[in-house]
C-alpha cells in the first residue's frame, strides 16, 4: 500500500539558523513523519532576515534529504513552483503559518481558485492566533482576518494546535473549526546524543542566560530589569539572540551597560550550539509574553537546566516536578524565584537538573508515538 502524500510549506528550514526553534520543528516533523508519509517540504532557500541563498543548496528543483524531499524557492519562480506542486494533487497540504503569504496565503488561494474545497489542508498557525500575537499590528491581521473568514477559509481545514491553549486561541478566533492538539516534533537524536552534564553550584552564585530573539514579544527589557534589581547574590546574566528589532535591542543595550558586567549581550548562537551553551548555565530566565511551544525551554531541559519562565508556555506545572517555575509576570515574584535558585547549593541544585532533564525525556517519549499527527493527518 502506497504510503500517502503531504505537500508542506515552513517559511524556513534546515539549514536554517536564524529562524530558531520552528526551523528544528520543521525538521522534526520531516523527519519523523516521512517513515510512514511520502513528504516534500516546500520553503525559502535564504534564512530569515538574508537575501543570500544558503551556500551549496540547489535552488527550485527537489533536493533530497533522508526519506523527504525539499524544495528551496528563490522569489522569482516561488508563485510558478508552488503552483505546480500543488497542480500534483497531494494527499494532503500542509500549512506552517497564518499570516505568511508566499506559504500560507498564497497555497490557500490557490486552492480556491482552483476550487479545490474538498481537500485535505491541514493548517498550522504556531501561536499567530494568541491574543498577544494578534495585538501586534492589530488593524491589519484583523483585516485579513475578515477577508479570510469570507473568501480564504475552506470549510473542510483541520487546524494544528500545539497545546489546549492554542487551540482555544484558535476556537475563538475561528469558531466552529475542527482543531487537533499535536505538540511540535523535534529531531530524536537532539535528546539521544546529549548527555547529562553537571555544573558547580555555590550558595549565593548564579549563572543565567536568555536565549531569543531580542524582541518585545520575549520581554528581554524586564528580564534585564528583574535582574538589576538583585544585589545581594551573584549573578552573571547573558543574552544571546538576533536583533530582531533594532530599537528595541538598543534599549537593551543600555540597560545592560548600567550593570557594570552582570548583563551581557552575547552574539547569536547557532542551532547546533544551543544546548551545549546551556549546559554552561545553572537556569534558563525567559519571562516571555507569549510562546506557542517554547523551543529554548525544551532545549534548557535536554541540557538538564531548569526554567524560569512566564506562565504563558504550554509548560505548566514546573514546580511540582522540580524542573523550574511558570510564573505571572510579576517582578517581584521573578526576583525571589531567582535568588531561591542562586540560594541553592549544589546538591539541592541536582535535583532540579534531573528533573529538567526528566521533562525532555517526556516529550520525546510522547512524541514518538505520532498519534496526534497520525489523526491530524487521516481524511
């Protein structure tokens, strides 16, 4: 029996380094779902934020990885390939993104004209929906919003949700939907071949880092904040992340300077260092206002490094499983859970690194499973 067929569209992929965490989850679901799906992923041949190809890649024609294939687009002959792929008649579509034009918008559109209603398009919004992502250029998203509803929509879309809060974002803003809960997938090997590491840990001392887009949407400005109002503990705290926002980055910069070396600016990493880097560090500090998965907290987990994060992740209940604190984003409350981990010495300290490491190795157990893409992806 044939093994059925999904078309799916990420803005970016392998090799890419600059879009972080959802160019990892591209590859997770293209890796893990081609042993029992016929994949051909459909992406840009640049990373995110550069007009430069990526070196040594094939642009426009299929490039083979594992048991997928991949086609790199460069924006003059984008719209005539995607039409030509989806002319094929794929099984099933498969959209990363809400409000993408080239990989979203246009397939949709596409679809339409060609009134195809009745085909099996599965659609991903990854967090667009959340009421924090929607507040960000509001005027226009709820524009294309009523345009969607009345022209774009096709009646027979299943959505992705990456946790039960995405999909009531998603029920809200689009009711009487069909939406699935299928976590994001990560490449297997990314758990297998990290080991444990331990890390020295003194009462009174504590090194922190920050790995993300230096955007408002991390809230990088109050991380920074919490930390400079800590004076009677140790601390180093570094930030690594693309500027994604300039201004924003150089608010940053200036409050960083104030600390006399505490903060520090470090350049972005790449995809392949983030875990070692962690492990360099006693706790992930990440009092985002908003993630749909959180890519940097799973990989402070597979790091074996505990969270601090917002209570606006899908990673609730960190507490009880000693593998950090989801909290409101209140100051006050950031600055104590801080000095409690700088408090720490080093036995209590392991504690909470194996129970971080006990929640990657959760995920990946759930996640290889693949019943909730197996239901995503059934007619």
């Amino acid at each position: 029996m044939s093994r059925k067929s999904i078309l799916a569209f990420f803005d970016h992929f392998y090799p890419s380094v600059k879009s972080g965490g959802p160019a990892r989850s591209a590859l997770g679901f293209a890796e893990l779902l081609s042993n029992q799906f016929e994949i051909t992923v459909v992406t840009s041949n640049h990373d995110f934020g550069d007009e430069e190809p990526y070196p040594g890649v094939v642009s426009n024609q299929p490039v083979k990885l594992g048991n997928y294939s991949v086609y790199y687009l460069d924006k003059v002959r984008r719209r005539e390939i995607i039409q030509r792929l989806i002319g094929g008649a794929p099984d099933f579509i498969y959209l990363n993104s809400f409000f993408s034009f080239d990989f979203s918008i246009y397939p949709q559109f596409l679809l339409k004209r060609k009134n195809r209603m009745k085909c099996n398009l599965v659609l991903a919004p990854r967090g667009e929906l959340a009421p924090t992502a929607l507040s960000k250029k509001g005027l226009k998203k709820q524009l294309f919003l009523n345009v969607y509803r009345l022209y774009l929509h096709i009646g027979s879309t299943r959505y992705q949700a990456s946790s039960i809060y995405e999909k009531r974002d998603i029920e809200r803003t689009l009711p009487g939907s069909e939406v699935v809960v299928a976590s994001d997938l990560r490449p297997p090997t990314e758990l297998f071949l990290t080991t444990e590491s331990t890390i020295a840990k003194e009462c009174g001392r504590l090194r922190i880092c920050l790995i993300a887009r230096i955007h408002p949407i991390k809230n990088v400005l109050m991380a920074i904040d919490t930390v400079l109002k800590i004076k009677d503990y140790q601390i180093q705290f570094d930030i690594y992340g693309f500027a994604e926002d300039g201004s924003y980055y150089d608010q940053c910069k200036q409050k960083a300077n104030l600390s006399g070396g505490v903060i520090r600016l470090c350049p972005p990493l790449m995809a392949d260092e983030v875990v070692n880097v962690m492990s360099q560090y006693h706790l992930l500090f990440l009092p985002t206002q908003g993630e749909n998965f959180g890519h940097s907290i799973l990989e402070s987990f597979i790091a074996g490094r505990p969270v601090l994060i917002s209570n606006s992740t899908p990673w609730r209940g960190l507490e009880e499983k000693k593998a950090g604190f989801d909290e409101p984003l209140d100051e006050a409350m950031l600055v104590e859970r801080l000095k409690f981990f700088a408090s720490l010495g080093q036995q209590e300290f392991d504690k909470w690194c194996k129970g971080a490491r006990q929640q990657a190795v959760d995920f990946f157990q759930r996640q290889s499973a693949l019943d909730d893409y197996k239901k995503l992806f059934s007619s």
